[in-house]
C-alpha cells in the first residue's frame, strides 16, 4: 500500500490504521505468499519484479475490494489511502485477477491520486 501524504494525524491513528492493519492480515488469512509460490505463472517469476507487482496488485484488489464490501465501516478507505480498487472483480480470486490483468483482458488499476494539500476525505 503507498502512504498519502495528504491523510489527517487522527485518521491515521483511526480508522485508517485500523484498515491497513486489517489489509495486511487478510494477505495471512488468505495465504498469499503461499498461493503465489503454487500459481505456475507467479512461482516461476518470484524473481520478475513486474510479476510480482501484478501479483502483489491483484491480491491487494481481492483483499481490499472483500474489506469495503464485508466491513461497512471501510467503504471508501481505499481510494482515501490511494489503493487499488477494481469494481469489475466483484468475488474472483487473486489468482483469477492477476491472470486478467497479465493475459491484458483487463487493465490493473492505477492508485487514485488525490490532490495536492488536501484530505480527500474531507468534503469539498
């Protein structure tokens, strides 16, 4: 996940640390590094930096979209913290994901760039 600058001090110690830590334990819960040595296409590449960053986008897609979706509490964190975020995956897998985005039947995402000295949490 890439930090944004741009995030208030209490979000941070709230709810959105409380997103990224969640973020991180679904890649434990749903095995990730394991299921990527298993995926043929990822085990043979671990060392193919760009594989990998497909693999590490699609399984940040799975994990993020399943939190907003599961856990209310999170709807919208992830465009707050500028993750990654694919609407047109709405239950596949990571490894259904990744082979989307590497056959090129569909385009990863790219983080939401939020505007300069602004919170985009905050309204307008």
């Amino acid at each position: 996940m890439k930090s944004n600058p741009n995030l208030d001090p209490e979000e941070i110690n709230g709810t959105m640390f409380q997103y990224v830590l969640i973020h991180e334990i679904y890649h434990q819960i749903y095995r990730h590094m394991h299921r990527i040595r298993m995926k043929p296409e990822t085990a043979s590449a671990l060392s193919n930096k760009a594989i990998m960053d497909l693999a590490n986008i699609a399984c940040d897609v799975e994990i993020n979209r399943d939190i907003e979706y599961q856990l209310p509490k999170f709807e919208g964190c992830t465009e707050i913290i500028q993750g990654m975020f694919d609407k047109r995956f709405t239950h596949e897998t990571w490894e259904l994901i990744f082979d989307a985005y590497n056959t090129g039947e569909a385009n990863p995402p790219q983080t939401t760039k939020a505007p300069k000295g602004k919170n985009p949490s905050q309204p307008q």
